[in-house]
DNA sequence: CATGAATGAGCCTTCATTCAT
DNA sequence: AATGAATGAAGGCTCATTCAT
C-alpha cells in the first residue's frame, strides 16, 4: 500500500511514534511534534520526516480504524436487510469515534494531511450514501435526510457524548442510546390505539 | 441589572469592545484580548479591565440571548401541552446557538467566566428539566431521555450543523431538519397499516 | 510638623491607606499603589494624592518608628558612657530593623521620597556618628570603623537576620545575638592565662 | 563534567549568552532572558533552550565561582590550624560575593534552578560547617555560633558592602574591614593592663 | 478633592518549522 | 537518514502612572 516500504530502522521509528502519538491523544493531551518527538527520544527532525503536520499524525492514527469501518462497510453493503445494513453501519462509525480519540478531529475536518485518509473518508461517505439510499428507497428513512446529513450527525452525536463527559466506561453506552433516540426519534412511538 | 453602572466614557468602551468581538466571533476568528485591543484602538489594559478573560468577553456576546432563551423558556413553562411546550423551548435554543457563534462555546463549558452566565445557565437547564419531565411525564417523551442529555444532544445538533457547512442562511433550515429528526426519529413513521 | 494640617476626611483617608499599607508590609506583600486602593476602597487618585510614589507610603509607615530612634538618640547623646550610649542605640535601632519591615528598605535606599524622611535618617545617621566618635575617643570601639560604616553594618545585620529565616519569633533573638557577635567578635575571647 | 557535551555551534551560543549575561549582572541590569536574547543577537527560543529562567543562567554565572569556592574549601579542610582555616575560608567567600555580582543572590536564594548549584552550596555550607566545628573545638570561636549563621552572616556582610557604595575598587578593602571586624569585634581589644 | 478608567510599555513564554551538522 | 539547535512571530498578562469626569 505504501509507496516506498520503509527501511527497518525507519519503520521502528514510525511505530515508535505512533505508540507515542496513540498515547497523548488517548490522555487527551494536544498532538504537538517536538512533544512527540521528546517523548520517543528521536530528533524533532526525524518525526518531521515522517510526519509533516501535527494532522498527518493524527491521521496515521486513525487510519486503521478508518480501515475497519471500510471493511465493515463492505460487508454491510453486502447486507440485503437496507434498515439492518444502515443501521449496522452507523452503530460501528459512532461506536469508533467515541473510542479512539483521534477519529473525531479526522472526520470533522475538511481538508485531510494524507491521501490515504481522503481515500478512506471518501469510500466511507460513499458506502454511507448507498446505505442511506437503499434504506431511503426500502421506505424504511425519513426522505428529508440526504447522503450530506449522515456525516455531520454522526460527528454531532459523538460530540454530544463528550459534551456529556462522564466516566469513559459509560460514554459506549451513551452514544447507543443517542443514536437510538436519533433513529428512533424522542417522540415516543406513539401507542397502538 | 448592573451592580455598578459604568462612566458614560467606560460604557462606550464596553460598547466598542463587544462591538468588535461581536465581529470576530461571527467572522470565526478566535477572540485575542490584545486583538480586541488593536481593533478597538483601546489600550490592551482597558480590554483586561472589562474583560479579565476572552471567556468572559464571549460570554458578555452570549448573555443577551440567554437572557432571550431565559424569558422564552419562562413562557414555555406556562404552556399546558407538554410536548409543545418542550419542543419550542428546543426549537429556539438550537436556532438561538446556529445564529449566535457566542453561543455554543458557552454551552459547551463546564466553567463560567461570569456569575451572570452561570445564573442563566443554571435557569436554562432547569426549565429545561421540568419541561422534559412534563413531557415524559405526559409520555410524550421516550423514557430513557434524563435531562442531563437535553444540553449534550442540543451542543451536538448544533455541531453538526456546523460540520454540516454551507451557507450560512441554511443554517436555520438545517438546524430544523436536524431536530426534527431527532425528535421524530430517522426511521420512517411506520405507516398505518 | 505637618505644613497644612489635612481636613478632616482626608485625614481618614491617609489613615485608612497607612493601615492598609501597613498589613501588606506586615505580610511581606510588595506594596503597589493600585492594590492599595483597592483594599482601602479609595480611588487610586486619592491614594496618589496622598503618596505619589510606593516608596514615599513605605516611608510614611517607617516614620513612627524612625522617630522613636531619634528621640532614643537624643536619650543616648545623654548618657555619659560612651560604651554604652552606642550599643543601646545600635541595639535599638536592629531592634526595629528585624521587628518592622518598612525600615530596612528606607535604611537602604539612597534617596528619600520625603524630605522629612532625609531630615530624620540624618538625625540618626549624626546621631550614631556622634556616639561612635565619643566610643571611639575613650578607646572602646575599634579604630577603623568610621561613621560611614554603621549604616552599611547595621543594615547588614539585618539582611543576615533575613536570610536567616525561620519563626518571626525568634528575629530579635538572632538579632540580639548577630549584634553581640559582631560588638564582641567572633572569636572567642582569649581566656585570661 | 558536563552530560552531554554541547555541540559546537550551541557551545558558541552558550557562551555568547553567558558573556552578555556577565556584563549585565556586572552593570546590575537585571537579568531578563528577552533583553539577553537581544543583545547576543540570538532568538529569545534559543536563549530559553539553554537556561530556562532567568535564575538559571545566573546560576550558570555563578558556578565557576563557586567552584572555585569548594576548591578552597577543600584545601581549608586540609589545614591543621583550625582558626586560620575557617578565617581563611570566609575571607574568600566574602572577596568572592564582593567580586562576583552573580553570587549574592544565589546565596541567599532558598531555592536553585540548577541541581550543579544545589549540589555547589551544600558542599560549600558542610564544608564551612565542619570548619566551624572543628575551630568551635578548639576553643577558637564563640560557642553561641551555629553552623546555621555563617551563610546570613557572610551574606550581611556582602550586604552591607552594597550598601556602603563607594568605588568597586574599595569594595574588596571594605569587606575585609567588616570581616575582621565580625570575627576580633567592633569593640576594641582590651588593652593589657 | 475624589474617583477610577485608560494607558501601553514591557516582560514572560510557547511552539511550529527550518536547516546546519 | 537522523539529529536537535535555532528561530521568532505570536500571545498572554501586569502595573505604575495619568487624566477626564
């Protein structure tokens, strides 16, 4: 997948940034390169070598996530139950950006560092847009929700949940519940009568 | 209202600084005390004397309308349908923080600047409380949603509005869609069969 | 003493602000003019009226006290040992060195705010020259110590009580016995063989 | 001596700011790591790279001196006069205080912003402490002496150096007058009789 | 006389990025 | 490739003093 496959000496570097880099922002602290840099006891050069921006880091983590919730939207697309399909998809994407730190900031921003990550946000979108309208034409969505809606109301409701803060074993449960109200609406179903 | 009621001179200071703020804060830009100071051509020491912090400058933004929420939800409370009541108490909060850019910071905090805002907060929260629990109550209201979400969910609708981009005047629109459908659900009403 | 005797509410006023400034010293907090307007509610155009520097209010504080020396001087010019006369004046003048913090800084500063400020460090400056020559003339104090060296000394003395440290308790304790140490020296007196 | 041995281009730097940071505290400018960064020409980052307040890089001034101090001391251990030891020992931490700008402050700070410094001073206080001891043994020193009072007291006399004034060149003379005064007494001897 | 708002120089400190070694 | 020293713009804040009200 990558270009040129790094030299040994140089992939123990990445990976030692990136353990570093996973480290500060599951503590929350901001991403910053010279920080990393002292942490791992490398030159701020060589993080720079391999990580030109704060956000090409920041990236690089969340890409194997991102590479899940790809694979997993493939096997949704592959689900012949639209509402099961959709639904599936955007439990995975919440329950992700609510675990791992680095991928609200990912999703959120509109211009990405790395190719790769552009890549995988676009085939993200694009599964989420065939998911929403298969659903949309199984009659099973509201019709006012365009394929432009489901990003921003995920990243609303991730943010919610850190909004509502809370000890972090619970913020899973939270963002279930967010979502289901969301899918679900807060209105309750009203009663057969 | 104010403890002490400015110096005319202080007071077109005042005046001047929110002015400016109010500019930045609608253009975007991060509110800088000393650039404040630059823009109004006051000297950086009269900004900290108004304002000890660029907190308590977009909160001064921000209190106005929340002092608006405050009288709508006052009305709120006096309406005897339940549901109606809640959901234009959430309808104007969530059109209040996609217009006013000083406004979901100030949400978000989990710190004051100002006594003022924590006062009106407090008020905002609480009538949001009992409204909720009217409408439960009534069971218009799925029974899983506890006050503490209403801020969360209404930061996070208004973020995604936000991610949602585009142009400013849809924002409103938006922001309806948004609530609509967290209040009826995504999925379709199950038609009546 | 005073050339116009001060109304009656302004006389309140440089009351109020002596006082204030009196406890800051007391704690050791920098006396700054601002900050003592604001303790004593005043404006800080009054407190400046009043004092137009920190330094003249720090030698209105040690006025009282400098005072008190020059009228133990006058007592001391009286006694007729000469031994004597000079160590309790020197020991009087540690005494309020290490008791009252606003001394050591006007003892130490070359240049006075008030003029009644130079008026009494004269006093005492010919005060204690006058009791060193007589010392010296009957034999009791070494020769090499000229009047321009009691200042420095004392100040000295003081200083070392400083640095010293420890419970404000013991300061005269040490005072009492940097004094003696350098009155008797350091070395012990050779036991009469 | 040093862990890392700097490289040379940084070693170049050390030293230009260590140059222009003599001059100062020669002058008695006081020390600001901006004004330094301006004079040697260098980036204020640069100079905040190599001492990271202003304390340190006094301390930085301040070391050799204080080497030479413990080396001293090391050879006033050696002496088996115990009088002459100690005299000689404080003769040269006074001449030092007098001389080096940079060492009153260091001496008389509580706190060090070098662990070298904290390291300098301890061996510098036992070493005077074992002096005292051994010439409080032999019956050469005022028994009410502690180990405690030699740093004040050198430290009250380097005071009252500063205080006294006069040209740079007298300050050397002075200090030893008042040296020799605190150790044989400010009374005069008593004449045999 | 009293007031206290305004001033703004001046200090401190951080950090993203470059580039000589 | 790796290193890490250097950079310096940028931002934060304080405080002595003045002067309009």
């Amino acid at each position: 997948m990558t270009s040129t496959p790094l030299r040994k000496d140089a992939a123990r570097n990445w990976d030692r940034i990136v353990a570093v880099a996973r480290e500060l922002v599951d503590r929350g602290t901001p991403l910053q390169l010279n920080d990393v840099a002292r942490r791992t006891g490398l030159g701020v050069g060589t993080v720079y070598r391999h990580f030109a921006t704060p956000e090409a880091l920041l990236e690089a983590l969340a890409t194997p996530c991102l590479e899940d919730l790809a694979a997993h939207g493939r096997r949704a697309l592959a689900d012949t139950d639209p509402r099961r399909a959709l639904e599936g998809f955007l439990t995975r994407t919440i329950e992700a950006q609510v675990t791992d730190a680095s991928l609200a900031p990912v999703a959120a921003a509109s211009a990405d560092a790395l190719p790769r990550t552009t890549e995988l946000k676009e085939t993200l979108w694009s599964t989420g847009a065939t998911l929403l309208d298969r659903a949309r034409a199984a009659g099973a969505v509201r019709p006012d929700l365009a394929a432009a809606d489901l990003v921003p109301l995920m990243c609303g409701i991730a943010y919610a949940v850190d909004i509502r803060g809370g000890a972090s074993a619970d913020r899973i449960d939270t963002a279930h519940r967010y979502l289901t109200a969301l899918l679900g609406g807060l209105w309750a179903a009203p009663t057969a009568a």
